[in-house]
C-alpha cells in the first residue's frame, strides 16, 4: 500500500498535508517495505549539483532539529502538566479528608463556644446574687451589728416591730401621764383642765390637734 499526499496539485498551496501514516505502520521500518519518493522528487533532486544539495540537507536537518526541539518542549510540558495533575489528584482525598476534619472541629468549637457561653451566663448571674447578698449582709450588719436579729424570719421581725411600736406608746403614755401627775403635785391650788388632753395629739395654731399623717404633709 503506497501512502503519501493527497488532494496536492503541482504549484497551488494545500490546505491539508496528510503526513505518512508511520505511527499506524509498525513494519515500515523492518526492512521488507521499500520507501520511495515521487518521480518528480527524484527528478529534482537529480538536477542539483553537490553545493545544492548539502543545502537542502542541512536546511532539512535544520527543520527536523527544530521539530524535535518543539516536540520535545512541548512532550516536556505535557509531562509537567500530567505530572502535576496526578499529584493533584493524590492530594485531593487528603485535603478533602483536611476539610472534614477541620469542618467537624469548627462545629465542636461553635458547640463548645455555647457551652462556655451558657456558663458565663449563669456565673454572672450567682456573681450579681453574691454582690447583692454582700451588700445586703452589710447593710444589715450596719443596722444590726450585734447580730440579734441575723436569724429573724421575716414574720419574727415584723412581730418585732409590732412590739418596739407598742412599747414606745406605752412609754409615751406613761411619760405623759407621769409629767401630768408631776404637774398637779406642783400645782396644788389650781384646777387643771384635763378634758381632751391626749398623749397623741399636739398643739398646732394655739388648740390641740391630731397630728396630720404623713401622706397629707
């Protein structure tokens, strides 16, 4: 099978120039196959002289030179390209496997960010009660500083209260009664009006009078 160029006519340019099929042809090379070129090659090549012909030897290395220089860049960037690649695909499941990990880290972190914010809360909270509570003890130790009343209940105190109010109006009684009597001792000769005296009024504008409450002052 003879393999060459096709659709070329003599003195036009190609749009296509089909190369041998070398690659396709394993036993081109083996020694049975005999290459040729076309008669009008040989023709040409027959007509030049020697000076010629090393001229269109070293211009045909030359051209063979550069395309094995092309193809040799080019195999070499291929190779590069390819080789990275296949590193990259080598590292891909570890830098997938990195960012799971790092993703399930992040979420325990957001998880324990909660906690401790919880946490914060609620010792913020028994902080505020215990500077509360110590200010109240020390206000109450300020009142109470013997400490009689630390173990009252609530009830107990206002009993005690109850109790100190009535025990100051029996005391104001009694000392009223007692500067009345002292009054009538010192005064033997004269009739004291007592009518409508009352140790809990007052004198107010020359007459005696009910002291106001506090809410209409």
């Amino acid at each position: 099978m003879v393999s060459g160029p096709h659709k070329l006519i003599p003195g036009k340019a190609a749009e296509e120039f089909v190369l041998p099929p070398a690659m396709g042809h394993d036993c081109l090379l083996d020694g049975k196959i005999v290459v040729k070129i076309s008669d009008a090659d040989q023709n040409i090549l027959a007509s030049m002289g020697p000076e010629s012909l090393r001229n269109v030897v070293a211009d045909s290395s030359v051209a063979v030179f550069k395309l094995l220089e092309v193809a040799t860049f080019l195999n070499g960037r291929e190779c590069k390209y390819l080789r990275e690649r296949e590193m990259k695909l080598e590292h891909t499941p570890r830098a997938l496997g990195k960012v799971t990990k790092l993703e399930k880290e992040l979420h325990d972190a957001k998880e324990e960010e909660g906690k401790l914010k919880e946490k914060v809360g609620e010792l913020e909270e028994k902080l505020s009660s215990l500077t509360l509570t110590s200010t109240t003890d020390e206000e109450e130790k300020k009142v109470d500083s013997t400490g009689t009343y630390a173990k009252f209940s609530r009830a107990d105190l206002i009993a005690k209260i109850y109790e100190v109010r009535d025990l100051q109006l029996e005391i104001a009684s009694s000392s009223f009664q007692n500067a009345l009597a002292q009054l009538q001792v010192l005064n033997p000769g004269i009739q004291l009006v007592t009518d409508g005296l009352d140790e809990l009024k007052e004198v107010r504008d020359g007459r005696i009078a009910t002291p106001p409450h506090e809410e209409e002052e």
